[in-house]
C-alpha cells in the first residue's frame, strides 16, 4: 500500500495510507545498511506494519528532520526572545538551499514598543523585496486571508526561533489541536522547546508540520563560494561585477559592495554574508587551499 509518514515518535512511524487509515509502522532493517532513514513527508511503500520502500524525495531536510515539503513558515519574534537578522538570515539560507519557499511570520508584535515596530517594519520592508513576509499578534494576523490563500492545497513546515510563538501560532489557525506552549525562560533570554517530535498536522484543511524549535544552524553542504547563490539581491547584480566569479568581499568593481555603500542593500544583511562566509571557508580548509 502507499501512504505518507506523517508522525514519528521513538522510533514509531505513523503512515497515513491511500485508504485515509493511520498506521503505526517500523521501517525495515536493510535501511540501516543504506544510510537512510525515513522521514515525516516520506511517500512510502508499506504492508503489515513495515516500511518497504521510500520514493524519490523532492527536497531533504535534517533541521528538522522532514521531507517533502512546499514551503516553510518561517517564525522569528519580535520580542522574547528579542529579533534577530543575523538568526533571520541564517534560517532562509538554510531554507532556500533546499530548494523550498519561505513565509516568514513575524510573531508578538504587540510586545514591542512603537520605536522597536518602526525600526524593524522599516529593515523588514527590504526584506518584502524577495520574501512573502506576515505579522502576527496574540490575537490575530495582518494579511490573514491571502496567507491562508497562500498556503493552500500545500504541505508545509512550521520552523524558527525558539520561543517565537509556532504552536500559538497552530493553535490560533485551529484552537482544537491544544499544542502545548511555555513562557520564554526569563534566565536563559529564550524560549524552552515545547515540540518533542516532527508530525504533520492537519490545521483547518491546511497541512503543517510543526517541529522541535532550534535557535542555531550550520551550513555543512555549502561550498563558500556557492553562498552568495542564496542572497537574491547578489543574483539580481551577478553580471555586473567586473569580475565572473565575485565573491563581494575584497574584489574590486564589485557592484554588492557598491549597492551597500549606497544604502541599496541592507548593509547588516551583507555583514552577515560575510561573518556566514567566513565560517564556511573555515569549516572547509580543503576548499580554501583549492581557492
């Protein structure tokens, strides 16, 4: 029978099939010997209780551990845990290389004071250049019904910043599914995980994966010189450096750096590129020899 996982707790699949029934399966053992494992969002192959074969995947995530996905709502806060661009940045290179779209939600606006609504509405603005971007407060969402629209008839993932407000943010598009949220801890400056597992739920007719938060990202597929593939505003000028292969760091006649200095592009946006590079390059000395 084909079906896809739409849950996995401790080991234990549960595999929605084409007959609309769950199944509690287990994957079968020569998968270990192939370095694969299933995911939420596989489409699989399964009879008495044993996955038997996963298709070909469209896209492949490790954080979080899921496959097959539209899209990623995208969550980061504006208060409690305080925003963050660089945390922004590093959360759409992540999702962008895996060839899936981001929304991004920008949650407790109504935490921040008027002075913090403007400056971050006004960088954000840059932003809405390239990406589809929402905010949301404890009682509602702008743009409410086009996102609904947006999402519909996809499958998507909820993701983000921990403690930025995804299971409230669940919870307020369907109030029956009750996920369970915490308080910011006030020791640590962030938000406690209150998703334990990856499972796809199903959120007034839309299908969302919600997640287990994390904060922090690595780049380990990504070649230094490839990351500048993942900033459309670098795409946009490509041919108009003087040089084919620009990496917008020390090169001269590059037209990055001259749309920064003319305030064009967002001038922390590129330092993160930078700060983003230089960790690349070290995780790779192989390729910086070859550089």
């Amino acid at each position: 029978m084909q079906g896809k996982i739409i849950k996995l707790v401790a080991g234990v699949y549960t595999v929605l099939g084409e007959d609309t029934k769950k199944y509690e399966c287990k994957p079968r053992g020569v998968f270990r010997y192939q370095s694969l494992s299933p995911k939420v969002g596989d489409n699989v192959e399964f009879n008495d209780q044993i996955i038997n074969k996963i298709e070909e995947r469209k896209n492949d995530f490790t954080r979080p551990f899921i496959a097959n996905v539209d899209y990623v709502l995208l969550f980061i806060s504006m208060k409690k845990p305080d925003f963050s661009f660089e945390l922004l940045d590093r959360f759409l290179i992540n999702i962008i290389e895996k060839n899936t779209e981001p929304y991004i939600i920008v949650t407790k606006c109504d935490l921040a004071s008027e002075s913090e609504m403007i400056d971050i509405r006004e960088k954000m603005s840059y932003y809405e250049k390239y990406y589809k971007v929402f905010y949301s407060r404890k009682d509602g969402m702008e743009k409410e019904e086009s996102f609904k629209e947006l999402i519909k008839g996809k499958i998507g993932v909820v993701s983000g910043q921990t403690g930025s407000g995804k299971s409230h943010f669940l919870n307020y598009l369907s109030p029956s599914l009750l996920l369970k949220t915490q308080e910011i801890s006030s020791a640590l400056g962030r938000g406690k995980h209150t998703t334990r597992h990856t499972e796809i739920l199903n959120v007034s007719t839309y299908l969302i994966a919600d997640t287990p938060g994390f904060s922090s990202l690595e780049f380990l597929s990504i070649n230094p010189s490839d990351l500048k593939e993942y900033f459309p505003e670098f795409v946009e000028v490509l041919n108009q450096c003087r040089f084919n292969q620009c990496l917008h760091l020390k090169e001269p006649g590059c037209q990055v750096k001259k749309l920064v200095s003319e305030g064009k592009i967002l001038a922390s946006r590129y330092e993160n590129y930078k700060k983003i590079y230089g960790e690349l390059v070290a995780l790779k000395p192989v390729y910086r020899k070859e550089k």
